[in-house]
C-alpha cells in the first residue's frame, strides 16, 4: 500500500512533471501524463485531476467544482496560473468561436454542405432562383435552402 503524501510532497512531486522553460510569463508544460485532448493529468487520492486545475489550487485559488480552468494562452498541457482564468461552459464557447477553435461549418461532422455550395446556394437566390430549384439541382430539402438563404445555418459564410 502507498503511503499518503503530504501536501509538500505531493506538491513537490508535482512541480517535478512541469517545464518551465525560461520566462515565467511563457507556458508552463505538464510533461507527464495527459488525456486524449492534451490536458495534463495527475492522480492524488485515489482520483485523477486535471493538472491547470491543481495548479490553480496550489497556487491558493478556490476552484469551484462548477467552474472551468480556461486557458488564456490556448495551450491545454500549460499549468501556468498567469495563463489560467475561472469560467463557465458558455465563457469556453465563446472563447473557442473567437478564437476559431470550434467546429461549425466544414469542421462539423455532421456538415453536409461546403461553405462553396453555401455561397452558391446565396448566389442563385439572390439572382432570382427558387429554393425549389436549388434543392433539386443539389440534392437538398427546401427547408435547408431557406436556412442558408435566411441566415439562420452557415451565417459565418459570406
């Protein structure tokens, strides 16, 4: 059986699996273990944490289990609490569709228009085509046609 760490310890076994190449204010790396999305992992107490999360908490800072640890500098295996900031799912969105990060468009696995045939689509209902006609000459239903004419789906294309 391990024994318990103390919480020198473990912090010192820590900082140990982080490189913090040169200035203070660059990145932070975790370098040992890390989920399929880059984020580092580190088990204590018979639990795995996210290590950005573990970091802040190190570092003093209350991490509430509803918040997200956002990464200001958009590296997920960074544990730097300088780049680190508190925040909700909805403040992560946002944060990836500013920073073109999330999967609308093409990138949707789901899509299955190219942001070419959205422009045609615009093209030929701005020349006089009906949604009709361009549904059947593409394959499409009438409702997707309207949306992409009426910007409700794809309103990022232009």
């Amino acid at each position: 059986m391990r024994p318990h760490y103390t919480e020198t310890e473990y912090a010192a076994a820590f900082w140990r699996k982080v490189r913090m190449d040169g200035h203070p204010r660059g990145c932070w790396e975790w370098t040992a273990s890390k989920n399929e999305h880059g984020y580092g992992r580190v088990h204590r107490g018979g639990v795995f944490f996210k290590a950005h999360r573990e970091s802040l908490r190190m570092f003093g800072v209350m991490v509430p289990h509803e918040q997200l640890v956002l990464h200001e500098c958009d590296n997920p295996s960074c544990v730097n609490p300088s780049h680190l900031t508190l925040g909700s799912q909805l403040d992560n969105m946002k944060s990836c569709r500013e920073r073109g990060r999330s999967n609308r468009g093409e990138r949707n696995g789901m899509a299955y228009l190219t942001e070419d045939q959205v422009r045609e689509i615009r093209r030929r209902f701005s020349g006089g085509d009906g949604q009709a006609s361009i549904a059947a000459s593409m394959g499409l239903g009438r409702s997707a046609v309207l949306k992409v004419c009426k910007n409700v789906r794809w309103r990022h294309v232009v």
